[in-house]
C-alpha cells in the first residue's frame, strides 16, 4: 500500500455507514453511490472510499447496502475504493467532478474473486505490478456492455485484453463478452495510460464529462475506466 492511502487513513469512519459528509471541505461536491461486488452484483459494506493521495479530504465506509456518500473538491481527481472491513482489491477512479451533486456506482473484486480471475486467466498476481478494467457500454444504458468489441491500451503493457465468456474469465475468449469488460494483467506502474474500445459500426470514447482521457496504473491496484459506445 501506497504512502497516499496510508496518509488516509487517519479520517476514516470508524462504524460501517458512518459518513463524514459534514467533515468534509467548506467548499465541494456532494459525492455518492453505492459499491457493488463484481460477482453477485449486492452491496458490498464496509468499503472505505477517500479521495485518492489527497488526505485532507475525509473518507467514509460504505452501510450494509454498500451504500456511501461525502464531499469532494470539484476538478479532477481519483477516487479509491479499499479495504476498509471489506477484503476487496484496492481499485482507482479517475473522474471528473463538477460543482453539482455527483452519483457513482462502483464495482468492486474481492481478494478470493481476484485470486479465482487471475488463475482462470492463466496469470499469477505480481503485487509489484498493476490491472486496469476497461468496461465499454451501450449508451444511454450505461447497464448494457457493449458485446464483440476489442480493447487496446497504449503503451501496451502485461497480459491482456483478456475477456470473459458467459460472465466467466477466459484465457481464449478474443472479443468482449456481454459485460463489455476487458482485463489487462501486471501492467508496469504509470501515469498516462489510455484505454480504446473498437467493433465494426460502433464508435466508443471516453465519456469526457466525467472521466480523463488518460489515467494512472499503481502496484497492488486495479485501475478501473469506462468506454461510451454508440452506433
């Protein structure tokens, strides 16, 4: 773990659906959504959420319905869903907040999911490295991946794409499954990655109102991006 999320820690909630909402900077966005599991598609509790390398700002845990909510300065920034009393992959959002209320659900990997997903991809986590998910999805329902598409990320970097079958991880699955989802393994630590998501027909960019063209991948985390996609 990162200096960053260490330096964190000292405002976290301390009772799981306690927030720290009023605690938050005099000036900045109220920030919500609830953290979901990968899996099972419930609520995950107790999944600590701060804004990332920024410890000034207050973080909270998610309630018993993976439900969360705090205030965040508007601008660019990364959001980081980690453990907090929930094992999970520690995962970065990059995002771009404005100074209206902002809703973001996430997606979380718990640690068994994680080890079961590497292994069904034929990798072996190397904690020196990183991962980053591209979901690409069927706008305007952000619920619908988009299916048969094939993702790049530039500089390329580790395994992948590596996509699932039926919802499954595949070591041979060659196009985005239903989900939309695509996997990049042990991606050597950086700054400036960026993600692209191409199928016949379809033209899919980066949902620029609320996410950065680019963004960081960090050892020991999972980058999480979207893809806005439409015919």
């Amino acid at each position: 773990m990162d200096a960053g999320v260490q330096a964190a820690d000292a405002n976290v909630a301390l009772d799981i659906g306690e927030v720290l909402d009023d605690a938050g900077p005099i000036e900045g966005t109220p920030f919500s959504g609830t953290v979901r599991d990968f899996q099972s598609r419930t609520g995950v509790a107790g999944v600590r959420v701060c804004v990332y390398q920024q410890p000034e700002i207050p973080c909270t845990l998610s309630d018993q319905d993976g439900a969360y909510r705090l205030t965040v300065p508007p601008g660019d920034l990364i959001m980081i869903y980690d453990q907090g009393q929930s094992p999970i992959i520690p995962q970065l959002t990059p995002l771009i907040v404005g100074d209206e209320s902002f809703t973001w659900n996430q997606i979380v990997v718990g640690e068994a999911s994680s080890a079961m997903m590497f292994g069904l991809w034929g990798q072996e986590n190397d904690p020196t490295l990183g991962s980053v998910s591209v979901t690409s999805f069927v706008s305007p329902r952000e619920s619908d991946g988009l299916q048969g598409a094939v993702t790049r990320m530039d500089p390329a970097s580790g395994a992948g794409p590596l996509y699932t079958a039926n919802g499954v991880p595949s070591a041979v699955a060659s196009v985005t499954d239903t989900n939309g989802l695509a996997a990049f393994l042990n991606v050597e630590p950086g700054e400036a990655y960026e993600a692209s998501v191409s199928k016949e027909g379809w033209n899919c960019v980066v949902p620029s109102e609320r996410e950065p063209a680019s963004f960081p991948v960090v050892a020991g985390h999972l980058t999480g991006v979207t893809r806005r996609c439409t015919q």
